[in-house]
C-alpha cells in the first residue's frame, strides 16, 4: 500500500527549555567537571595578563630610573655608553638592525615556506611529503646556538661569491654595494634567519591548508579549473588568515633572535646603508652581548632597549590580530 508523504505526521516540536535549564545555560557550567574546568581556563587567562602586566610595569620601572640620567636622545642617538657619568645611549641603530633584518628574513622565508606547505599538500605523493614534513619538523627543534655555530663557520664562508655577484650586477643602487671583507652583515643575517622562521611558517601553513574542505577543491575541479587555478580560488584565499598567522609567528621569532645573531654579525654602532658591508645591531643581539659586563646603570639601559622590543613585539601582533579580524571571510571557520 503506498502512502503519501503528506500522511505521514511530522515530527513533535521540541518541548521549550524550562526556567531551570535557562538559568543553567546562562550559567554556562552545570557539572562540576564544567564548572571546574571553566575555573581553570579563566584562571589561565587571568594569569597571563597578569604576567604581561607584571613584564610591562618592571621594564617600565627599570627603563624610567635610566632615561632620567641619559645626556643622548634616546631614540636617535647613534651611540652605547653606558660606562660614563653621566650616559649616552640610543636605539637608533638597534632598532633599524631589528626591523631591517627581520624584514629580510620574512621576504625570504614566507614565499618560500608557503611554497613547500602547498607541495607537502597538493603536490608531493604520499611518500613524499611525509619525509619531507618530519625534516622540516626537525629543523624546529633545533637549538639557536647550533644555527648560529653553522652560520659562522659554513654560511658565512660561502656568501663571499653571493655578495661579489650582488656587488658587480647590484652595486649601483647602494644597498648591494660591498667593500670586501667577512661577510657578517644584516643580509647574513636576514638570511640565517629566513632558515630558521622557515618551518614554523611552513608547519603552521601547512596545518592550514589540510583544512580546506574538500568540496572547494572539488567544485572547482569540476568547473574545469586547473591545479593552480584551485590553489589559487580555494586554497590561498582559505588559509590567508592562517599563513598571515605563522608569518607573524615567525617575525616574532626573528625581531627577538639573540645567540644566532650574536654569533654571525659584527656589530658596530653605526647605519650602513649597504646590505653587504659589516655594522648594525639588533635589540636581542646587543642585550646579550653586553648585559653580562655591564653595571646598574647598562642593564637599566639594555631593559629599556628590551621594553621597545617588547612594545614593537605588542604591536606586531595586534597589527596581525587587526588584518586577520578585517579578513574573516578567509577564515577557517567561515571557509
């Protein structure tokens, strides 16, 4: 016997929450596994911005006790002399080694990390691209220091036919202009730096473009778009959000790096403005190589130097925060 859809009773609506269960979903926690759970992660919460508070109030107590004493101009001062009475100290230098090599390192890194997290992903074979995710996983694990040992003994040595070739081709403009010499500059550093930000912007990248769904991929298959052509409609606008995310992931590391530089780069308190010729400074590099000797007066002006890395690190984030929250549209959630 047939029977109509139309027959067929639909189904009861579902009775309306009573004023108990309204009071408890107001609540949030009704167990006491939520309620404790719910404890422990504002709790967490709370302690981290307690953390940052306490950072910031300290480097900002410390860092007034020093800039009362400074005769320089703290910000353009192209000088570290902190053994005198009274002080002369600027972040002029530093600050421009900062920004200059972290700059270099992520117009390096970023390209080439995306690259490989799209043929980890859509490219490479199986086979492949498990070997080739557990190297670049390896290369995160390993310590500062050793980069900065193999800079200085292996990089360092074979960057003397990469600055000639910039100087010869390059030299005209000024920034690739080299006089000769060890080639311990800014771009050796960008450089050793774009090597070690690489897996952290490719990993994170890669996570993200495993979350595409697949139905994207397929539908544009199916409306004959090519490999590419896929990366590029669903692929890349998806994961936008996500590889913004590692790359400020990656700068964070890069403006805060300490042993490596240390290691590679001859610093000296003056701005080149060639690439290629030795000088320049970072914030991390000059804390660590100087916090160790210097007297009350130094450390209270090496923690002012580190409160302006903590400031433009602040920054950073919430410049990433602000682009990812003006892109919600390429975010995973909203994919």
């Amino acid at each position: 016997m047939d029977i109509s859809t139309k027959d067929i009773p639909p189904p009861p609506a579902p009775a309306p929450p009573s004023d108990v269960e309204r009071q408890r979903a107001a609540r949030g926690a009704t167990r006491p596994g939520d309620r404790i759970f719910l404890g422990l992660t504002r709790g967490s919460g709370i302690l981290l911005l307690t953390v940052m508070a306490a950072i910031a109030v300290f480097l900002t107590y410390r860092s007034a006790l020093v800039l009362t004493k400074n005769e320089g101009n703290f910000f353009t001062t192209f000088e570290w002399n902190t053994g005198v009475n009274p002080p002369v100290f600027g972040i002029a230098v530093l600050a421009f080694g900062t920004v200059v090599s972290a700059l270099i390192a992520m117009v390096i890194a970023v390209p080439v990390a995306v690259g490989i997290a799209l043929f980890i992903t859509h490219y490479a074979p199986r086979r492949l691209s498990g070997p080739v995710a557990y190297v670049i996983d390896l290369l995160a694990a390993v310590p500062s220091i050793v980069y900065g040992l193999w800079g200085a003994l292996v990089l360092v040595p074979h960057l003397t036919g990469l600055f000639s070739w910039l100087d010869t081709y390059f030299g005209w403009t000024g920034i690739f202009a080299w006089q000769g010499g060890a080639p311990r500059s800014m771009l050796t550093v960008g450089i050793l730096l774009a090597i070690m930000i690489l897996p952290i912007v490719t990993n994170v990248s890669r996570e993200v473009f495993k979350q595409v769904p697949q139905m994207h991929e397929e539908a544009a298959l199916a409306l004959g778009a090519t490999r590419w052509e896929v990366i590029r409609m669903a692929v890349l606008p998806f994961g936008r959000s996500g590889v913004i995310s590692a790359s400020m992931l990656g700068l964070g590391r890069a403006l805060g790096e300490t042993m490596a530089v240390a290691t590679v780069l001859s610093p000296t308190f003056d701005i080149n403005a060639s690439l290629l010729d030795p000088g320049g400074g970072t914030f991390a590099q000059n804390i660590a190589s100087k916090f160790g000797e210097a007297n009350t007066t130094g450390q209270d002006a090496l923690i002012a130097s580190g409160l302006v890395l903590f400031v433009i690190t602040l920054l950073v984030n919430g410049a990433a925060r602000g682009i990812i929250a003006r892109r919600k549209e390429y975010s995973g959630a909203n994919g």
